[in-house]
C-alpha cells in the first residue's frame, strides 16, 4: 500500500513541482511492480503464520502437539529477522487467558476469548478505514469547489480535477473499500462465533466434536478475513486484556 501510494504521488508531482518528465512512468512503473511483489510475499509470509497459530490453537486448546518436523520446517523457511526476534521476546504470560485443561472446554474457551479480540480488533480497522475514505472523499470536493471558486485558468482546473480523481481512484487501488467491508464481515462474524462458544459452555456436557468444529469455523472465517496489523494489537492490548480479566473470564476459571 505504501508503494502504490508512492506511485501516485510521484505521478501528480509533475503537477506542482517543475522536473522531468520522461522518467516519471518508468519511477511508477517500478514501484507499482514493487508493491505486487510485495503482496505476493506477504501472502506467503501471511500462510505461513497462519498455520503456526492454527497449530498453536490446537496444540494449546487440545492438547495437539506440533511435531518436530513441522517446527524445523516453519523455522527453516523464516527469515532471520523473524528467528532474530523469537529468540530475543521471552514472555512467561499466556496467550489465552483460560485455565482449564487442554480439552474440549479449553478448546472451547481460547476460541470465545480469541473471537472476542478479533470483533473488537477488526472494528476498530473498520472505523480507521471508513475515516481515511470519508476524508480523501470531503477532501476531494473540497478540493473541487475551492479551485472552481477561486481558480480562472482552465489548465489549472483540468489538473486540479485530475488529480481529485487519481485521489479517489487511490482509494479503489489501495482496496481501502474493500478492506473496510472485508473487517465489518470478520467483525460480525467473530461475533457469531463467539456468541456459539459462550453457549456451548453453558450446555452440560460439553461436546468435543461440536467444539472442533467450532475452532475450526473461526479459523477458516480469519484466514478469508483482512490481516488485523500489529500496532492495532499493541495499541489496545492492555485495555482489552483488562477488560476481558474484569467481565469476561469464567469464574470457575479463575478458582
């Protein structure tokens, strides 16, 4: 996204600043190649970290141990800034916050809290994106109305209106629409889930094969989801962790 925005900034500054012209297409040509490399590695990247942390759900919820073989190939294939910082974070706190068994009411659990997280995750991206959409909109026609108001020179108003609509088609091409609906799907959905888990747990006796599958479920609906990045994480971690401590864990959890 960032070398995509790149590209276009470098394609309208031929509009504000005086330079040459002739190597403008290839400078947005190569970024634009960049920025589908990018996304290819990060798809990679992204299929490989979710299937650590599918085996990691499992391993923790279940009991599922993750093999040797599996373990040498995943760190065989990261690259060494990743096993650079594995080696440095050591961390005694859990990931989730359940204290049963590995079993089907871990299971169980770990996916309620994990769903839980990912409702509240994705609507906040959700809100960040319908923000960065509305302002390059009202942005635009501001835009638009001020040049036709104050501007005389039909030039300036031909590039002032190119440049309002390389703007809104920014937006299209960095998927910022389809981001926006891709986190409010995810967001409804965690929630579903999470609303399955919570009522699973009351029932008496807990089925494990209705509990798998309910991981399960959740798993395929974040695979298809957009990535939810880090610093939203760091962001709200403490607040949700404290939130989910002060409402949301099961009392018999804590005994």
């Amino acid at each position: 996204m960032v070398l995509k925005a790149i590209a276009f900034l470098v394609g309208v500054s031929v509009f504000f600043v005086n330079i040459s012209v002739e190597p403008i297409p290839f400078v947005v040509a190569a970024a634009t190649l960049a920025s589908e490399l990018a996304a290819y590695r990060m798809e990679r990247v992204r299929g490989i970290g979710q299937g650590l942390r599918r085996k990691i759900e499992m391993q923790d919820g279940f009991g599922w141990e993750i093999s040797g073989r599996e373990l040498s190939d995943l760190v065989a294939r990261c690259s060494r800034s990743v096993k650079s910082g594995a080696r440095k974070f050591e961390s005694d706190e859990p990931y989730f916050a359940s204290k049963e068994s590995p079993g089907a009411k871990r299971g169980v659990e770990n996916v309620m809290e994990s769903a839980w997280w990912s409702k509240h995750l994705s609507e906040t991206m959700l809100w960040i994106c319908i923000t960065v959409i509305g302002l390059a909109i009202l942005g635009s026609i501001a835009a638009l109305v001020v040049s036709i108001l104050t501007i005389t020179s039909q030039v300036n108003l031909v590039a002032i209106s190119r440049i309002v609509t390389s703007v809104l088609l920014l937006g299209l091409s960095l998927g910022l629409l389809r981001l926006a609906i891709g986190y409010f799907a995810f967001s409804a959905r965690a929630e579903e889930i999470e609303k399955r888990a919570e009522s699973l747990l009351n029932e008496k006796k807990l089925n494990q094969t209705e509990s798998i599958k309910l991981v399960h479920e959740y798993q395929l609906a974040r695979a298809s989801a957009p990535i939810i990045p880090e610093w939203i994480w760091k962001w709200r971690r403490k607040e949700l962790n404290e939130l989910w401590c002060e409402f949301r864990q099961r009392p018999e959890a804590q005994a």
